[in-house]
C-alpha cells in the first residue's frame, strides 16, 4: 500500500497578533497544554524580566527562573533546575538566546516548550535546533519544535528595531538558500524536499514582496508568520536546508573569523544573500533584493556593518569551510581572491549607490 501521507512536526497553537501575550494562559489552558497551569519560565534578565509583572497574574502557577545568557551551561542549569518541578510545559520569554535555552531545557526534561519571542530578529523561535554557547565556540543542538509560539504584536513593536531589519534579512535569505537547495540537486543530485522548499520560498518571498515597512502591523504579522514558516519548513526537511546556503555560510565566516565584530546573524545573511543571487547570474534579482533590504534599513554592502572590502573577500572565501558537505554557488564556483574581489567590484555597479 502506499504511503499516501506524512505527518508534519508542527506547533499546536500558533498565535501571532497584537495583545496576544494578555491571553497566553488562557491559550494554554484551552489547548490542554496546561490545564493546571503549572508552567516554568524562562526569562531574560531584560526584555522578558519586564513582561513577568504584565504576565505573572495570568499565570498564577507558574514558576520563574532567570537565565543568565545564551549558554549550554545555562541551558544544562535550567534544565537541572525544573527538572523537579512536576511542571505541564516550559515557556521561554524573550530573545533568541533565552529560547533556545529553554528549548535545549526542556528536550532534556521531556517537557514541551512554549515560545514566546519578543523580538523577530531570526528563525529559530520556531525551528527544531538550540543554538547555544560552549566550550568550543558554538554549537546547534537538535530539539522538538515548540508545542506553541505565541507572538504578541504590540510587545515586538517595543523591541529595538534593529532585532526587526535583522529578521527581515533572515526571512529574505530563504530565496537564495533554496536557490542553492535546487543548485545541488542539478549538479550533484541531492533530493529536494519539495514541500519543505516550497514553505521557505513563500515565507522569504512574502517578505521580499511586501510593499510594507516595519511600523506597519501588517508587514510584521507577515514577518513573524514567515520566519515561524521556516522553522517549520526545516522540521520537515530534517535539517537546516530549506534557510540555509551561501547567505548562510557568509554569516558563520563573518562569526568565526571576526568574533568580536560580527554584526547581527540577519544582517550578515541579508547581504550574504544578495550578494549570492549576484553570484549565481541573478543580476535582476540580488539588485531588487539589495533594494528591499536598503529599504527596511538593512546593510547591503561590508562597510555598512563595519568591514572592509578585503575583509569580506576573505569572509566568502572562507565560507564553504564553515559547512562541509553543503553544496552551494560558493562550492560550484569555488572562486579564489582575486576573482571574488572583481564580482564584488561588478555587484557593487549592480546594485547602485
């Protein structure tokens, strides 16, 4: 017989609107996810700190615990620390590095995670990898997507507006990272995920094509339900894939080789992006891609996040080490100094002043 559909790891409740936060234990409660609600949450010492008074009436049971930074000691902290707790779920409330504290901890206890994002600057609030500190530098750490994400509107609106352009150029990566998903099924057969691609196409291309901008509630419900999007779309392909290529590649040499100057991971990926369509011959499209991300205030050039020419060149060069066994236009093209230098020079012309 055949197999004539796939389940699809999802979250159950995805709750994206203004005011949506004031509502977050009677979601809870009315999915069964926490009819008790005995909760423990995970907190910043910053934007999700300040929530807790706003929160902590509508969860009486719920337990806080401040987590210190984006660590795998933190992580591995937290997770000692509600292990006892007989808790129904694990909320994580705040940015990036407190989420995928609370995802890493809440794999390690068997409990589901609830994420509550306050800011939108990338596509992990949604996707099945804890990114966190070590020893080692950094590491991604496979984990269950969130049973829930909750995104209120009106708290993203507070965030510093730089965590917004950063999650822009995350979402618009998508175009050129599926672009090199369908470049290594052409050169080297590797089997696309057709499902899983077409989810992060239209999440980047949803944001590419808004004519909207970052004050405008409709452009962020498009934002946040593109970037929830590819952390689906990576669920089901099993891997980072359908987010992740050369833009990608850029944005961890600009992290490796210049750890204490990297810009935001977005920032790096939006110019890594445009600067890959360029590569690959799709002139028109990295031009009206670097116009997009100019438009919303994002760097399309190295010296707009404070690095120069030759420093970039170096970044690119390197990029392909930063994932092996990834095929992207990078690995096709295998460019060497002197020839990045000189497609730098003519995607700058490309894309203007």
């Amino acid at each position: 017989m055949p197999v004539l559909t796939r389940l699809i790891p999802s979250p159950l409740v995805v709750d994206i609107r203004p005011g949506a936060l004031d509502d977050l234990g009677c979601v809870l409660a009315d999915e069964r996810i926490s009819q008790s609600g005995r909760l423990a949450v995970a907190v910043s010492g910053g934007s999700g700190a300040r929530l807790r008074e706003r929160v902590a009436p509508s969860l009486p049971g719920a337990s806080w615990y401040e987590v210190g930074g984006g660590t795998l000691d933190d992580a591995v902290r937290l997770a000692g620390a509600i292990k006892a707790g007989h808790y129904d779920a694990v909320v994580g409330l705040g940015g990036g590095k407190i989420i995928d504290c609370a995802k890493f901890a809440a794999a390690r206890v068997g409990l589901p995670l609830v994420a509550v994002p306050t800011n939108l600057a990338h596509d992990g609030l949604c996707s099945p990898v804890a990114t966190l500190d070590n020893d080692a530098g950094r590491g991604s750490y496979g984990v269950p997507n969130p049973i829930a994400v909750v995104i209120d509107l009106d708290v993203i609106r507070e965030a510093p507006v730089r965590y917004v352009r950063a999650g822009i150029g995350d979402a618009v990566s998508n175009v050129s990272a599926i672009a090199d998903w369908e470049l290594a099924c052409r050169v080297k057969g590797e089997r696309i995920d057709g499902l899983a691609a077409a989810m992060a196409r239209q999440a980047g291309e949803s944001v590419l094509r808004h004519p909207g901008g970052i004050g405008d509630n409709d452009f962020l419900q498009v934002l946040a339900e593109a970037l929830v999007l590819s952390g689906i779309a990576m669920s089901v392909s099993g891997d980072s894939r359908p987010s992740s290529g050369a833009c990608h590649e850029i944005n961890h040499a600009f992290d490796l080789l210049y750890p204490k100057r990297a810009a935001a991971h977005g920032e790096q990926c939006g110019l890594g992006a445009a600067f890959a369509m360029y590569l690959r011959g799709a002139h028109e499209e990295s031009a009206h891609m670097a116009g997009v991300l100019r438009r919303h205030g994002l760097p399309v050039l190295p010296e707009e996040i404070g690095f120069t020419v030759d420093e970039f060149v170096r970044a690119v060069e390197f990029a392909p080490e930063t994932r092996p066994g990834r095929f992207t236009i990078l690995e096709h093209l295998d460019l060497k100094t002197e020839q990045i230098k000189d497609v730098y020079a003519d995607y700058v012309k490309a894309i203007g002043s």
